[in-house]
C-alpha cells in the first residue's frame, strides 16, 4: 500500500507539472533548456528499489541536447549480488535440520531514448521520451541440507538466464538548478518481450549412500506492459 501511495503521487505531481506547463506554453525561449542546445551531460538516475548493499536501482546515462527542445540519452544499468547462508535449527525434542545456500546474481541493461522537452515554466521543464531496451540477467544458486529424521544431505543447484527486449517511453520533470547541473523527476511504462530458461540439478543420498541425481529444464517466455516506477535523477552538463 505504501509503493501505491508513492507512485500515485508521483503521478499527481508528473501531471500537475504538466498542466502548468502546457498552459504557461512556449513563452519564455530563453529557458535553461534551450541554453544548453549541443551540450552533453553526465546523468545519475535511483528508483524506489534502490538496494545500497547490490547497488541495483542505478542507471548512468550520458545525454546529448541536438537542439533546443530535444535531447537524445544513452542508459546503462548493472547490478549484481553474492550471498550466502549457513545455520542450524535445535527443536526441544531431539530433532535438529541445518543447511547453508549460496546465491549470485548479474543483470545489464542498455537503452537509448529520444526525449522532447513539451512545455517549461521559468527554471522547470516538462519532458516526454520514447526508445527501445535490452536487458540480461543470470543467476544461480546451490544449496545443501540436512536434518535429524534423515541424515544424508540433499544438494540442489539452480540457474537461470532471462533476454529482454522492447520500448520504453517517459514523462517527467527537469529543474534546471544551476547552468550545469539539473535534477529529474520521471515515471516510465515499457512493452517487453522477454524469455527465461532454467536449470535445475537434485542430488540425494540415501541412507545406504546410494546417489540419486534428477535434472530438469523449464523455459517461457512472455509480453508485459508496466510501469516503471518513478526515479529521482541528478545531471550534470558539460
């Protein structure tokens, strides 16, 4: 309820933006947005998710301003994590299980909009971009455990990898604070098709220390429309 409450007022603010800035019009042609017409800038993007330990809900980006009202920006966005656990649990009665797991997990992804500037008051500008996104993501995670009414350990390893691929499109809000730096307020929707496949490995031994391995392969894939969640973003212009 709280990630609804966050991103329905985004969307409030994104379309209060919005209205001001349609009704205020084209007026003032020398706003910050204009000033920097084939200049490039050096972007820093967070969302909601963002995870400081796996540093997954950051994109850098690098833009180019071809002109006036219109700007071209180039994203990449990399995350990756590594875990472990290893415990043991005692019940008053006698019994006891334990077990450990590792995981990893690595996702990229690039993207290339083109974004339009469709309305300005003063220092704030109103945007709206459309472009297409890659994405791949691996990860992969063993585990073994144990427990007292069946000693013999059980092994399970795992894998998968996920393609994607699609359109994204933007609306936000850029506040240009000073002539080099800028900050950014957008939501963003995307239609993605994406395939999954997984591997999965079993291996037991029971209790006369025969080994029994199992395999199994899934695979699927989908088409999805979404929102993107809102991200914050910082700009610096060069």
């Amino acid at each position: 309820m709280r990630r609804g409450n966050v991103l329905t007022g985004t969307l409030l603010v994104l379309m209060a933006f919005g209205v001001l800035a349609v009704s205020a019009g084209a007026q003032d042609d020398s706003s910050q947005a204009r000033k920097h017409a084939g200049e490039w800038a050096m972007q820093f993007q967070v969302d909601r998710d963002l995870d400081l330990n796996s540093f997954d809900g950051a994109t850098f980006a690098v833009t180019k301003h071809t002109h006036g009202k219109a700007f071209t920006r180039f994203a990449i966005g990399a995350s990756g994590q590594v875990d472990g656990f290893d415990g043991r649990n005692d019940n008053y009665d006698g019994q006891w299980s334990e077990g450990e797991s590792d995981n990893s997990y690595i996702s990229l992804r690039v993207g290339l909009q083109r974004l339009w500037y469709i309305g300005k008051i003063r220092q704030t500008a109103l945007f709206v971009g459309l472009g297409p996104e890659a994405s791949f993501a691996y990860d992969e995670s063993s585990s073994e455990s144990r427990n007292s009414s069946y000693p013999p350990p059980n092994y399970r390893e795992s894998s998968s990898t996920r393609w994607s691929a699609g359109l994204i499109s933007s609306i936000g809000v850029e506040w240009f604070v000073g002539q080099t730096v800028s900050l950014t307020a957008e939501y963003g929707f995307d239609v993605e098709y994406s395939y999954v496949s997984q591997k999965t490995q079993r291996i037991n031994r029971d209790m006369n220390d025969q080994i029994r391995t199992s395999h199994s392969k899934d695979s699927r894939d989908s088409i999805d429309f979404q929102g993107r969640g809102a991200r914050l973003g910082l700009a610096l212009y060069f």
